[in-house]
C-alpha cells in the first residue's frame, strides 16, 4: 500500500511548492503549513479511481460516490480517446486521474473556487488535511492507536479544527492553493511512474502508437509496492518536510 508514501512526497512537495510561490504571494509558517497539508492529501487523490483506495473511502458515501463517478468518466475518456494500438483495459485505475492532465485541471477548478470564495478553500483544506492524516497514520505501526487516528470521527474533527485554525489565524494560499493541489496529484503519479505497473504521464500525446502507454522510468530501476526503495523515499519526505519548513521560514 502505497497511500503513506503518496502522502509523504506531498507533504514535502507541498513545503516547496508553497515556498516557490513567495515572489507573487505571502509565504510565512501558516501558509507553509498549509501547503504542506494541501500537497500531502492532493497525492493521495489520483487513487479516487480506485474502490478500495484511502481517497475514497475517507468520507463514507461521499466520496464512494466521487470515486464512482471519477472511474465512470476515467473509463468514457479512455474509450475515446484509445487507439488501435493501446492495450485493451477498463480505463478506470490509473488512466485518466494518473495524467498531468487531470491534475491540472482540478488544481485550475480548485484554485479558481479558493480565489471567489474563503469557503471552497476551507473545504479543500478540510478534506485535504483530513486526506493527510489518513495516509500519513499508515505510516505508523499497527494497532490500536493507529487504528483510532484513523477512525472517521477523529480524523473529521482533526481537519475541521486544523482548518478553522489555518483560516482563523490568517492563512492565505487562496487561489494558489490549485497550484499546490494539481502538484500533489502529479508528484503521485510520478510515484507510480517508479513502480512496476506505470502510468499513462504522456496522455493525450502518443508514445509508439499509443495515447494511453504506460510510462516509467527505465523497468531496472523500478521496484515493487511495499520494497525498501518506496520506505527510503517516505521516510526521507517525512523527515524532510519539517526541516524544510524550518530552513525557508
């Protein structure tokens, strides 16, 4: 399971991202903080494509629903837009929510909504951060205190506090909140990229024929879900963050 590493890359991606962005807006602790939660759970959201990932089942029925709707509309593109030479497949689990494409997209929709009003940007730092905690429990070793952190009334009121707090005290990502979200979902699937199965990061441009070909970096040097490589990584994100956020504030 790769949710807790997604989640790791973000979180760091989420620090630099926000820090990149301080010749056009204010960046302090609070908007570091907030970047770092945006990114951790963006990257956790290209899974909503997924009926058993941690993104859809972090809010019950609304975001199955989501995750429902998400794989319909992943599979529709996929039939579309294939070519002749594209493997036969249902398009739904990492097809379309995998592409640069999509994470553009959403991030543009996100940032556009945080921009008109403060209350699509506390949404999205709701279930974002309410994304993070989950990926980043699974982290931890198992048992029964991980298994409370995660429960759904734990993890709701955790982002909703965060989330009233971050506003409460200032913090403004606002618009650039899609910036930070659309890189959160690319540093996942870039992620994946590593991994033995791939993802379509080309899509709409055919790579060979194929608009939907599943690219990686060269099959040597990836590595399988759960091996030592992928701990590597989600350690050194995790431990990179903080320190991070401390050299750039």
């Amino acid at each position: 399971m790769m949710a807790p590493s997604h989640a790791a890359t973000g979180l760091l991606t989420g620090v630099l991202a926000t820090a990149a962005l301080s010749p056009v807006m204010a960046v302090g602790p609070l908007e570091l903080g907030a970047g770092a939660v945006i990114g951790a759970g963006a990257a956790l959201l290209p899974d909503i494509d997924h009926p058993g990932s941690t993104a859809t089942r972090s809010q019950g029925p609304v975001t199955w629903l989501l995750s429902a709707g998400a794989r319909r509309l992943s599979a529709a593109v996929y039939r579309r837009t294939r070519t002749r030479a594209d493997t036969a497949a249902d398009g739904e689990h990492r097809y379309l929510w995998h592409t640069p494409v999509a994470a553009v997209v959403t991030g543009g929709l996100v940032g556009l909504g945080g921009a008109l009003s403060v209350w699509v940007l506390a949404a999205v730092l709701w279930f974002t951060i309410g994304l993070a905690v989950r990926g980043l429990a699974q982290a931890l070793p198992r048992g029964r205190g991980r298994a409370q952190l995660m429960s759904w009334p734990v993890v709701a009121i955790t982002a909703a506090a965060a989330t009233a707090l971050l506003i409460w005290a200032g913090a403004s990502p606002g618009p650039y909140a899609g910036a930070v979200l659309a890189l959160g979902m690319v540093v996942h699937s870039l992620g994946d990229a590593l991994t033995r199965t791939a993802v379509p990061l080309a899509w709409p441009v055919p790579v060979g024929g194929r608009r939907w070909a599943m690219v990686g970096v060269p099959h040597r040097l990836r590595f399988s879900t759960g091996s030592w490589p992928e701990h590597v990584i989600r350690w050194g994100c995790i431990a990179g963050a903080p320190l991070a956020a401390f050299a750039l504030v």
